[in-house]
C-alpha cells in the first residue's frame, strides 16, 4: 500500500483588501518589522507644553484614542525638527529605501495607548514609518501576530505594514489594559 505524500503546509497568512480605485484588490500582510533608535533633539519644552494642551483640553483622549495634532505649528516652533527628519531618512535609505519619506504623507499624532487594531482597511497598499518624539512614558509597540514588543521613547523609528495588527500598551502588561500616558509621534504614510 502506498500512501499518498502529505500535502505542504502553508503558514496561515494575513491577507489585505483595500480599495484601488473602484476595484478591490488584496495583498499578503508583512510581518517583517524593522526598528531602531536614533539619536533626535528634544522638543522644546513650550512645544510639549501646547501638545500636553491640545491633548487635554482639544483632543480629550481616551484609552486608546489617537489623533492627530497641528503639525505645522510644530514645525514653525521647533527649529530642530528638520534634524527628526534627516535622520529618519538617513535610516530609511540605509534599509534601501530611498527617497520614501518624501512620497509620504506625514502627520504628528498623540495617541492614549492603542486598543489592537490594523489599518489595512483605510491604508491597505501602505507601510506606516513612525517616529516617536516624546520621552519614554513606559509604552511599547506591541505586534500580537509576531510577538514583538518594541520600546517607545524619543528616537524609536518603527516601519510596519498597515495591515499588520498591532497597539500601543504599557510596557509591563500582557495587552492594552485602558489607562496610558500620552505619546507623540511623527507618522508617515507611504503608498
């Protein structure tokens, strides 16, 4: 008796549907995640100050909640933040990327931790590149699918793909559990 060969096993693969257009179209998810820290100028403190505002009084953000701040008074009001940039690009030409950040689109974002969530829907051709600006306030990056748990404080530059699932959680839980301190951080889409 022979015994027909088993069949190949393929690893369960996450798949992205997103609009083109007027079609839909799809894609695999990545779960490569590439991460380091670099060496960034602090934001003034009168700058931290208008953001802590804004997240107070203006954003009123909740567990989980991330939104969007004033970028262009940030810009105006921090003399450094050509440097974030340069060096955020200088990492992402060392990975081979190019010239991505200047395809991208780019917001300054503050978030209260990050229930687990993707972004495929709204971004499905995309890859996130984020760049934490403020100070370590005991948060990571959690990526449940891999199991990566990724440290975020001023420097951490993360590129992920926005189908990937992921959030923010305090560092020592073993998920998003409510209550966080506030995170900013320079966002890029690039499509």
């Amino acid at each position: 008796m022979t015994h027909a060969p088993e069949p190949a096993r393929v690893p369960n693969r996450l798949i992205s549907y997103f609009w083109s257009g007027d079609v839909i179209r799809s894609r695999s998810v990545s779960d490569r995640v590439f991460f380091t820290t670099l060496d960034l100028p602090a934001p003034p403190a009168r700058l931290i100050a208008d953001w802590e505002r804004d997240i107070a009084q203006r954003l009123n953000l909740e567990p989980g909640d991330v939104e969007e701040l004033p970028l262009a008074r940030a810009r105006m009001r921090w003399p450094d933040y050509r440097h974030c940039v340069q060096a955020l690009a200088d990492w992402t030409r060392a990975l081979g990327l190019r010239q991505v950040l200047a395809a991208s689109d780019v917001a300054l974002m503050a978030c209260r931790g990050a229930t687990y969530h993707h972004d495929g829907a709204h971004y499905g051709a995309a890859a996130f590149c984020n760049l934490f600006i403020s100070e370590d306030k005991g948060l990571d990056l959690h990526f449940p699918a891999t199991g990566q748990r990724i440290p975020l404080r001023r420097g951490t530059a993360v590129i992920f793909d926005t189908g990937q699932p992921h959030g923010v959680i305090a560092r020592h839980s073993g998920g998003f559990e409510g209550p966080t301190f506030p995170a900013t951080r320079i966002s890029a889409r690039s499509f």
